[in-house]
C-alpha cells in the first residue's frame, strides 16, 4: 500500500467510526459546525462576537485549547468581513488574569471556595425556603438557551414570574412602542435599510460609537460616492456628530415635541401619505386609567391635538431652530427619498420612553416612509441578545416565550402544553419589573420586602443599576436577603454577593444569540473554560434536578419526569445535571427546538437548529419553503416580502391593536421630565457608553489593548461652563445629585460635547461609580429607567484636596 | 494534496436525500464511504488546502445536505508555500 493511500483509509477509517452513536452524540453537541477548518494547525470556526446588538459574525481562531486569532467574517451579511476595535479583541476577554474559577461563599465577610455540590444545595435550599421570594435577574447576554432554561425554571417549575432581566434597563420602552404600533414586538425592517436610505435620521444615540460596523456601513456608501444625508438629533454633539449633514441639539425630554413638530407640519402641509394613512393606519391617544393600548381617536381629532406643535413653540420647548424642524418635515414629506430612522438609548431609558417610541413610529407611518427598503423606523439593541432571548424568549416578569404574556389565559396554556405541566402550573400574576425587584430585595422582610434571594446571571447590577445606593446597597445590610452571582470576572456585584458561581463565557460553550434585526445566531463551544467554570444554563439545570430530588412537585411534568429531562420516550435519561455528562448531547439543540414550539402563534417562527448550524443567522419569521429549504424575512408586514401577508395585499399588520390590519399612529403630548436643573442643580446629567467598553466594563477593562485607550471614566464639560467654574481639562472635580456624589476628571472638548448646562459620564467605569447618582424614575409602561437625564451640580474640588 | 476524512448529516426528506447522493458520487474528488441512518462517511482529496475548504463549502449546499462535521484533516504533504 502506498502512503496516499494508507492516509485515505485512515481518513475514511477516522469518519466512519465518527457514524457510531456516542461519537456522533459527543461531536454534534461539540463541534459539528460545517464551517469547521483547519490552518495552520489553527482551527478556524464561525461565532457571532460577544459583545453588541448588531451580531458581527467573526471567525475564531483556536490552537492548543485557547482562542488565538480572531478575523472578521467575508462571508457574513451583517458585517461583511469587518468588525470593531472592540471585536477585534474579543478573545482576549476570555484570558484576564483573575477569572472565576471556583465556588465562593461567603463567610465571615470572606469569599471561600467550596465545591460545586454545595453551591448547588445551598441555591435549592434558597427556593425551598419560600419559592414565591427567590428571583433570578438575568440579561441581553445571556444566550437563547439559557434565557429559556431561566425562564422555564422559574415560570414551569416554580410557578412565579419574579424573572426579570437587565434588558428591561435597556430596551423594555422599545418593546412597549413596539407593541403599542404594531401589537407586535421587533423591527419590521433589517439592516438592508441601511444600504438603500437616501436619509439616515439617528435620534438620541451615537452609532459611530455604539453600532460602528453598521454606521461604517453607510460611511461606505458614501465613499464610494452615493448621497446618504445624515441627520444628527441627540443632546450633545458625539463622534456621530462629525459624519452629519445636520445637527439637532434639544434640551433633554424635548425629543417628545420634535416629533410632534414634524407631524404638525405634515399635516399643516397636507404632506402626509394620505393613502397610505387611510388604508393602513389608525389612531391612539392616552386613555384614562392610561393604558398601553390607549383610546381610538380620529385623525380630525388626532390633526387637533398636534396643532399647538408649531415650529415656533417646538423650538421654544427643544432649543432646536424652527429652520430645522421644517427641514425635518420636508425630508419627510419627500416620498421619493428613503428615510431611515434608528435609535437606542436616547428615546429607550427615558421616563416617556414608551411615548417617545410610538411617536417615532408614528412620524414615519404618518409620512409614509415604511415598508419600502430603506423606508423604516428601526430601535437597535445594545446587548447581543437582549432581542432574542429577552424580547423572543419573553425572560421578562410579565412575559412568556415567543411574545405570551402570563396575564393571558391562551398563552398560558400554551407554555403549559409546550412544557408538559399540569394546568394552572404558571401563574397569572406578573412578577416584579427590575426596579422593583431590587427594591424589595433592599427593603426589609417585616416591611414588605418580600423578595429574600437574587440569583443574578451575565451581568452586573451594582453597577448598572440606577440609584444603586437605595437599589442594592441596602440589601447587604439585611441579614435574611441572599445575593447569588453568576459571572465570568470578579464585579461591583459579585464583591457585594453571597455565593458566587463562576460562568463559562463566550465560545467556551454552545450559544445562540439574536441580534437588532431578528437574526438568530449559533456557535459551537471551541475551548474549555478555565478551573470548575461552567455554563450558565448547566447551573440552571442542575439546580432544578437538586429540587426534583428533594421532591419538588414543580420539577417534574404532568408525567412524572425531569422538567428538563432529555433522552425522549423510551429512551435513557441523559444526566445532563451531572457536568461530566452535559456535552453528552447538544443541549442547546433540544432548548431551542423545544423553545421554537412557541414561535408560531406571534409569527416569530424559528427554523429547527441545524439551520442555524449552516447559516450565519436567520432573520425570523422564517418560513420552510415547499422545496424544503427555510426561507428567512427580511422586511415583516410587506406583502413583497412577508410571508403571512396575504397574496395581494400591500401591507398587513396582522397583530394589529385595533383588530383591523392597521397599525397605531399616537399622538403623545409634550411632558417635562421627572427632575429638571435647577438652582440647586443647575446641570443636566447623561450617562452613556464608549467605543471601547463594554457596558460595565467587566470583559473590556481587562483586554489591555481597550483599557489603555480609555483607562477610566470622566465628566465631559462644555468649554463655557468650565470656563465661567474655573474648571481645567483633567481637574478632578466632584459631580452631585441629590442620590450621590462622586469624584472625576473634566474632559473639555473631547469625543463628546455637551451643550452649556449638560454633563455626560459613561458607566463603564467600576472605580467611578456613576449610578450612585443618576434617577430611578421610570416609564409608567415599560418600567424603563432614565438614564439620560437627572439634575447636577459640579463643583471645584480643592487644589490640594 | 490534502486528505479531509468528513461526516454528513442528510435530511430525512427520501428524495433530497438521493439528489444528495447523486452530486455527491459525480465528484471525482470524493469517495463515499459507509452510510448508518441519516450519516453518511466520505473522505475528500483535493489538490491545495484552499480547494478542500470551497470543496467542504460546496457540500454544506447540497440540498439534501444537513450538517457536515469534519473528523480529520491531513496535510502532511502540503507544501505551505502554495496558496491556500
């Protein structure tokens, strides 16, 4: 035999023994990523990057079990080959020095080791002590599987909805503005908006900064020489700012009358899309009680109550020219240019963020700029998957999965049916939104604290918690309250903790991520996560198979059997609560296509997992074709495009509020914010994010590239109020609310700047902890805190002091 | 002259299964090797590392073609001044 032919039989010899079951169950549950290569005796293997809501796919690089390259995906649409600074350096966020990497409790005031097996007694005997007082606090970040393993736990299992997620600080307003238009969740437009709008408004957020890959996007167009114009509507001039044809500076909550101004003029100019309106839209107006459905009004009624929304009395409110608000308005009342609209966290954390939203919403189905590519109002998220595993999974207090609600009795039965539990297992009662929560974990247990245990996972609430000092702190002080903490680093919040359990982090497990534009991602676990690390899902499982065996009803179905039990009808129960056996099967796989069930009935369908396994995501509804192929969507309620929109028709919003195919356009009135400058506080407060961190910092501090480009937080002054304080670059000065006060350097004229009487700090900083001052006043719908606006005051700290 | 040993998952759907099949016999690169259910052993041997990978892109297309799970890649008599 020749060696060609020596190396073939092994070769063939190598694939067939990998057709034997074990081999088979080990490596789809590992690796059976087609995309699977080897260079170099690096492998090489597809993953969406870690850290945003824009879901870049990368390619990892992995060689002797560590991640050692990483490259930006060509052949991935979302991002083409290109990525961020930050997701350039995406795997070394696995390797700071200080990793969890073992159980701690603490002791004391000390955080022990101790094994595994008694972390997880010591969490089931926290439920057991009262089911209805243990909470989990979960995230965007988590992973599809995960959220749906919390979610299942809790509302399954334990019967109560007290899960909520971090994502309520984020995106909880989107949703509701969402729901109130469309009486459905999530953009109906994608990124491809981005490729064909001849107009790119950007409202309250800093792309340039906070979705760079999808701003780069549309830099590019106009670098290869197509006219984009870039209309820039923030409360200080950004990064974003640099790139814009126009900017809008309006005081803080004004963006409320802006909208409303551009309404007026379509109306006063009898610009709005008449057909379009008449064919395809209603009206709403705030209902008394205030609910998030509101009251029908006519559009005479609606016309009405825009009229006082002049030029002149906007601009008086907002501070922007009336000039600029008629420019707006005939951009708008333009059919044929593209307008695309996208937002964040400017209209999001805002005590009328709800509003905010729906009037966003409204301005572009009032003008008619919707449905077409390109034409489209779209909110993008931050976290990776706040939508698909907050928002889809529904891992908020009031939700259940693919967009149920626990207060409606047919989705309860659903989730039931999906999850095998007897009826009446979940329960109506809607548990408590994120505020509350920590407020009553904070409050003692004789006066209605009644919530006695956190478990928080992927993220890190002492410090991204408003008004943390009455949030958090006073927990720690209450001997009955006991604070869990899944995380990957040591944090603001696993320093404060109880038990702390450490996490496996990124591709150092299967995952499933969904991004801005409903793409559902999935990656496959590429290296081992360091010392006694382990998934967060796998803690979840484990938990609930401890209280099955202490003969907890609510672990098992209406059969008898492990809630989370796979192996299927007569097959062997796979001990996947038992970590040497997790990776026995995928279990992600069976999560997700147990999870994809509930997609249907809100037409958020989910192809089966192998899809995702061959695809760089899939953009939900998506739909199996009769030739077998899975076909995904790209722009929801077109009749081009969609595939529940019936043959013919143009347009349909088939979750409609109104129950006629007609989505919502409100009409919200201007309304000051709860807290506004003073004498006392004479500033406006903003807090915000950079480029080059992440949140709070906790995977971004440690990359040393990231860290030494911005090392700690600041407060950014404009020149003139520096100037009339005596207020030098780099002075420390000491900023005030009425919750805190805290010490930082001044950055005049730097990346951002803030009009005179705004102060902008980002949070990423956990040295420099600036939720100890802001406001945790909140939406009356989405519960949403405001993070962008609260009063200030900044004062000269001594030379010497 | 790289030699990739590689698993496929086919779908259960009996006619994308046999088109499958068919494109996948027509490859003079390809040797089909056992099949047990719905997973099929194939070894591939193209003529530089950058072929093998197009070839195991191409695969994942196949219609009838579900997952594709790679085993063993050799390359011990690739030249790596070629391009890949």
């Amino acid at each position: 035999m020749d060696r060609r032919a020596f190396l073939r039989d092994a070769a063939m010899a190598a694939a067939t023994l990998a057709l034997s079951p074990a081999t088979a169950a080990a490596s789809s549950a590992r690796r059976g990523s087609p995309y699977l290569r080897v260079v170099d005796g690096v492998t090489w293997d597809k993953a969406p990057c870690r850290f945003c809501g824009t879901g870049c796919h990368v390619q990892v690089g992995v060689k002797n079990g560590r991640v050692v390259a990483i490259a930006g995906d060509a052949n991935a649409e979302v991002n083409k080959g290109l990525l961020c600074v930050k997701g350039y350096h995406v795997g070394l966020a696995l390797y700071g020095k200080d990793r969890l990497t073992r159980p701690l409790l603490r002791r004391n005031g000390k955080l022990e080791p101790i094994t595994w097996d008694e972390a997880l007694e010591i969490v089931a005997r926290r439920v057991l002590r009262d089911p209805k007082g243990f909470a989990i606090y979960g995230s965007g970040q988590w992973t599809i599987p995960e959220g749906y393993a919390a979610n299942k736990l809790m509302k399954g299992g334990l019967s109560s909805n007290q899960i909520d997620p971090n994502a309520r600080l984020c995106m909880a307003s989107a949703v509701t503005g969402y729901l109130a238009t469309y009486g459905v969740d999530e953009p109906a437009g994608c990124y491809d908006d981005l490729d064909r709008c001849d107009v790119l408004v950007v409202w309250g957020n800093n792309p340039a900064e906070m979705h760079p890959v999808l701003f780069s996007r549309v830099m590019d167009r106009r670098s290869r020489g197509e006219k984009v114009i870039l209309i820039d509507i923030g409360t200080r001039r950004t990064r974003t700012s640099a790139f814009a044809d126009h900017v809008l500076t309006f005081k803080p909550n004004s963006d409320l009358a802006l909208a409303n101004g551009i309404m007026h003029l379509l109306l006063e100019r009898d610009a709005h899309a008449k057909d379009f309106v008449a064919r395809h839209c209603a009206f709403r107006a705030d209902s008394s009680p205030p609910t998030l459905d509101g009251k029908a009004i006519t559009f005479e009624e609606f016309r009405r109550s825009l009229a006082p929304y002049t030029p002149e009395h906007v601009s008086q409110l907002s501070g922007v020219p009336a000039a600029e608000i008629e420019r707006l308005a005939s951009l708008f009342s333009n059919r044929d240019l593209r307008i695309t609209s996208i937002w964040c966290m400017g209209p999001n954390q805002h005590t009328s963020g709800t509003a905010m939203n729906t009037l966003l919403h409204a301005v572009h189905l009032l003008s008619g700029h919707f449905g077409r590519p390109g034409d489209a109002p779209t909110s993008l998220t931050g976290q990776p998957s706040a939508c698909g595993t907050v928002r889809e999974v529904g891992t908020l207090a009031h939700a259940l999965p693919g967009g149920g609600v626990v207060t409606n009795a047919q989705h309860r039965k659903q989730a039931e049916e999906i999850w095998g539990v007897p009826a009446g297992r979940v329960s109506a009662k809607p548990g408590y939104h994120t505020v509350e929560l920590w407020r009553r974990f904070s409050t003692p247990t004789e006066r209605g604290g009644d919530i006695h245990t956190i478990w928080v996972q992927v993220t890190n609430p002492a410090q991204s918690l408003p008004n943390v000092d009455a949030l958090v702190t006073p927990s720690r002080k209450l001997p009955d309250k006991f604070l869990i903490v899944s995380d990957v680093y040591p944090t603001a919040t696993t320093r404060i903790a109880d038990l702390v359990l450490p996490s496996a982090l990124w591709v150092e497990k299967n995952g499933m991520f969904g991004n801005s534009e409903r793409r559902t991602q999935q990656w496959f676990k590429m290296v081992d996560p360091p010392g006694q690390a382990r998934d967060d899902a796998w803690q979840l499982i484990a938990v609930a198979r401890r209280l099955h065996d202490k003969g907890f009803a609510g672990m098992r179905d209406a059969r008898g059997r492990f809630l989370f039990s796979v192996g299927g009808e007569g097959q062997p129960e796979r001990p996947i609560w038992d970590w040497a056996h997790y990776y026995d099967v995928n279990v992600d796989e069976h999560l997700f296509d147990e999870y994809r069930r509930f997609t249907r009935h809100k037409h958020k369908d989910l192809a089966p997992y192998a899809e995702y396994v061959k695809a760089r995501g899939l953009r939900w509804p998506v739909v199996q074709q009769p030739d077998g192929r899975w076909r995904e969507t790209k722009f929801r309620f077109s009749g081009f495009d969609d595939p529940y929109v019936a043959k013919g028709k143009e347009f349909d919003f088939y979750h409609s509020t109104s129950k006629d195919g007609r989505a919502q356009i409100w009409f919200r009135p201007y309304a000051p914010p709860p807290e506004s400058p003073d004498q006392e506080y004479p500033f406006w407060l903003c807090t915000g994010r950079v480029l080059e961190h992440w949140h709070t910092g906790t995977l971004t501090i440690r990359i040393p590239q990231l860290r030494r480009s911005v090392p700690q937080a600041y407060v950014e002054l404009n020149r003139e109020d520096a100037r009339r304080l005596g207020i030098q670059n780099g002075e420390i000065v000491r900023l005030e609310t009425r919750r805190g006060a805290l010490d930082l350097p001044a950055w005049i004229d730097g990346r951002g700047q803030p009009p005179p009487g705004s102060l902008f700090v980002p949070f990423f900083d956990e040295r420099l902890l600036v939720n100890q001052l802001t406001l945790d006043a909140h939406d009356p719908f989405s519960k949403q805190p405001d993070y962008k606006k609260c009063a200030a005051r900044v004062v000269r700290r001594n030379k010497h002091g | 002259m790289p030699i990739s040993g590689l698993v496929l998952t086919l779908v259960a759907a009996p006619e994308l299964r046999c088109r499958a099949l068919a494109a996948l016999s027509t490859d003079p690169r390809i040797t089909l090797g056992e099949q047990r259910g719905d997973r099929l052993a194939l070894v591939t041997e193209t003529t530089t590392l950058g072929e093998s990978r197009d070839l195991a892109e191409s695969l994942i297309e196949i219609d009838g073609v579900a997952l594709l799970e790679v085993v063993t890649v050799d390359f011990s008599d690739v030249d790596f001044g070629e391009a890949a």
